[in-house]
C-alpha cells in the first residue's frame, strides 16, 4: 500500500486522464497477486468494482441532497414572500422540502 500511496502522490492525474492512475494502481497490485496467497486478479477487480460502485451511490445521494438543500432554501424564500392568502400553502411546501431533505440525509447517514 506504502508503493501505491506514493506512486499517486507522486503522478500528477489532474492533467491526465483516469486510465494513467487506473494503470499505475493495476501495475503495482499485480507484483502481490499470486495464486499462492489465494488472491485472483478477477477477485481484486470485482472488488475494485464494488467500492467504485459504492463511491458512484455516495456521489449521487450528495447531488440529491444538495437539491434538496434548493428546493428548501427555494420554498422559505417562498414563505418570506408570502402574502397572506397562500401562506398555509407555501408553508406546506416548505414542510414537505424539509421532509424531503431529513429523509435523504437520514438515508445517507445510516
């Protein structure tokens, strides 16, 4: 991990494209893969796969969070703004915002 650690802070990927980091973490792993130790190559991409997968559903439950974020910044603005004849109605929609953002935070935390 020591050589993988310092392989990436020492390439500069910013200004590549994924496949040089994809490369370099793919030539370091296969100097430890070895059928001996029981470790497959096919297991180590399944679970490089995974964890790519699993970053992938964090990545868009904080989009989905963040819009949320809007909707409710957007709809107490609405409330401010209100004249007294719709009130109750933005200030339901405001609560269902609210609602709405708790749950996916809830969700993103558990």
């Amino acid at each position: 991990m020591k050589e993988l650690n310092d392989e990436i802070k020492s390439s500069n990927y910013i200004d590549g494209d994924l496949s040089d980091l994809g490369n370099d973490i793919g030539r370091i792993v296969s100097k430890y893969l070895s059928d001996k130790i029981g470790f497959d190559k096919d297991d180590f991409i399944a679970g490089y796969k995974h964890g790519i997968s699993n970053s992938d559903k964090r990545i868009i439950k904080i989009k989905q969070i963040l819009r949320a974020a809007g909707k409710l910044a957007e709809a107490s603005k609405e409330v401010i703004h209100a004249s007294s004849w719709n009130l109750s109605q933005k200030i339901q929609h405001m609560s269902e915002a609210l609602e709405e953002y708790d749950r996916l935070i809830w969700e993103y935390e558990r």
